[in-house]
C-alpha cells in the first residue's frame, strides 16, 4: 500500500492535476481520499484550490459539456447525466447545456444516424427506425429531436 500524503504534498499535487487539466471538486475529493487525506484536510484543500481558480466548477461544466458533445458525440441528456454523476449544481449544467448550438445539435444527430443507418440490417423501415432510435436515445438525445431526425431522413 502506498505510503499517504501530507496536506502539503497533497496541496502541490492537486494543483499540478488541476493546472494539467479541468477539474472538478467531485474528482479532486476523489482524488485526495485516494491519497489518505481526510475530509476535513480535503474540504481545506479543494476550498484553496477555488479560491486559487485551480477549481472553477462554471468553466468544468462549459468544458465537459463541448468536449462531450463535440468529440463523443453525446446528447444533452447523457451529458447532463454525466455531470450529475460528478455533482456539478443543476444552474450550472443547465448553463452548460444552453450553449450548445441548436444547429450543430440537429446536424450531429442526423449525421450519426445516417452513419449508423449504413450499417444496421433491419427486416423493414420500422424495424430500422426502431434501432435508430434506440441508439440515439442510447447517445443521450432527446427523443422529439431524435423523432423529427429520423423523419428527415429518407428511410
């Protein structure tokens, strides 16, 4: 078992983690568990880091949520799942989620289904607007714009 840190040591290196990329205080309290760190010690430490702007849950949000969508292609329901799961408040996830754009969105979407549609077998045209659907809800969109995606496509 690895030997714990001090508060100090554990200080510099949630900063180094921070300043190597955006965090959040979920994973940096993760982080600093891991390391032997009580809570009391770890709230000392994440309240630095804020103060610091080491630690700006606002500008995580916004990050995530552009990475999320841009590169993995993720829905707003999936991504605001995810940042549930990472404890961000729900003002700031709504934040996040309004600055996607709605034009980019749409396209994504119906860009991932034809992509998908070239590879599904399906016995009939329900059978493929089932799969299709099932799979972009599985990507976390939202079934309206999923429905009107697949009707906008020549099926």
């Amino acid at each position: 078992m690895p030997k714990s840190l001090s508060p100090q040591e554990a200080l510099h290196k949630a900063a180094a983690y921070c300043s190597s990329g955006e965090q959040c205080c979920y994973d940096i309290s993760e982080k600093l568990k891991k390391w032997g760190i009580e809570d009391s010690e770890a709230s000392k430490i994440i309240e630095y880091l804020i103060k610091q702007r080491f630690i700006d849950e606002a500008r995580y949000a916004k990050g995530f949520t552009n990475d999320k969508f841009r590169f993995n292609k993720w829905g707003r329901t999936k991504i605001a799942y995810a940042l549930r799961l990472k404890k961000i408040p729900e003002t700031l996830i709504d934040e996040a989620l309004y600055n996607i754009n709605e034009e980019q969105y749409r396209d994504t979407l119906l860009q991932i289904l034809e992509n998908k549609q070239k590879n599904t077998k399906a016995a009939d045209k329900y059978d493929l607007h089932a799969k299709l659907f099932r799979f972009a809800a599985s990507r976390g969109f939202e079934p309206d714009i999923i429905q009107s995606a697949i009707q906008s496509m020549k099926l």
